[in-house]
C-alpha cells in the first residue's frame, strides 16, 4: 500500500509495483528508489521522513502501463491514505499519478516543477508534479532537472497552502492517447516517463 512515516509532511505517488516493488511489497525499493532516496539527501531528508505510495497497488501484467479501471479500482485506497497522512506536499511522480490527482489531462513535461494547490481526499495541500525518477536512469542528463526540482521542495513544505475554491473534477482519459510529443521528448514519452 506504501511505507514512510504516518505523519508526513511529504508525500511521493508514482505509478505502479515494479518487480522490485512487488516482490518486497514496498513501493520505491529498486534502481527508482535509489535514485528518489539520494534526491531526498539533497534537500536533507531520508526516506523514513517521508510517505510513498503508487496509484496502483499491485504490478499489472507484464508490467504495463496501468489501464483506466484499474486506476478507478484503486483511487479510493490512495485518496483514503492521502486522508489519513494529510501531507502538506504531494509530489507525483510522472504521467500516471499527475494526470489522477490533479484531474487534469496534461503530461509531466508541460506541469513538472509548477506547484498546484489542490484538495485531494479532503486535505488542503500542494500537488507539485515532478519526473519519475527512473527518467534519470535512462537519460542520466535528467538528474540535473530532478535535482532542481526537489531544490524547491523545503520552500513549499515551509510555506503555507492557499488552495483556491475547488472545480467540478473533470475525468481523465489515462488511458487515452498523449498529445504530439516534441521529438527530444519522445524518448521519455515512450517509457512511460512522462
């Protein structure tokens, strides 16, 4: 379901159990999660400070990409963990989880690093959509975007949350296919990173 600390400030969703994942049960242990727990070092937090957890609970098949029931099966869990954390900052982690928690249809490359105030599960908080770590282990390049991204997490965890009066959700296609991608960015595009 997740691991971190049950009073969190900081909150990470990704998008499903690798295969790492799935056989430890505990989100972010392989090759991402070293990635995301050397990250947190660099804004002085460890992993247990934190609260992670995925859109989806189990790996799906094959370890494809996750269809549209079955991120309507599991939402409820996350959003009822979201309830029961009540983090400040909710960082998602790539495509899947940016586009459920904040309702709206965009890909990571257009919204990472844009902070948003959102009501997610009944709590005021700050949904700050970020690169899925693994973006860094295939295109060693991306660290320097992760790195300043999380460079603006201590500001956000400090500052107070000014959510503005909550839109109707609009339902996302997930599942749907992305916009025209730039061709730099198909790469990314293709496994799923953003």
């Amino acid at each position: 379901m997740g691991t971190g600390h049950p009073d969190a400030d900081l909150m990470f969703v990704g998008e499903a159990p690798g295969f790492h994942e799935d056989k430890q049960g505990a989100p972010f242990v392989g090759q991402a999660g070293k990635v995301l727990e050397r990250l947190l070092g660099t804004i002085g937090l460890t992993r247990p400070q934190v609260y992670i957890a995925n859109v989806l609970k189990c790996r799906p098949p094959g370890n494809r990409d996750p269809q549209p029931d079955e991120i309507e099966a599991c939402e409820g869990h996350l959003f009822a963990q979201v309830e029961l954390i009540r983090p400040k900052v909710i960082c998602t982690l790539g495509n899947f989880a940016t586009k459920l928690l904040s309702g709206q249809p965009h890909g990571i490359t257009r919204v990472h690093g844009r902070p948003q105030p959102r009501r997610i599960g009944g709590v005021d908080l700050v949904l700050y959509p970020i690169f899925h770590p693994a973006a860094a282990l295939y295109t060693p390049a991306m660290m320097t975007t992760l790195e300043g991204d999380f460079a603006r997490l201590p500001e956000l965890l400090a500052g107070p949350v000014e959510v503005p009066v909550p839109a109707a959700r609009v339902p996302v296609a997930v599942g749907a296919p992305p916009p025209p991608v730039a061709e730099p960015e198909r790469e990314y595009a293709q496994l799923g990173l953003f």
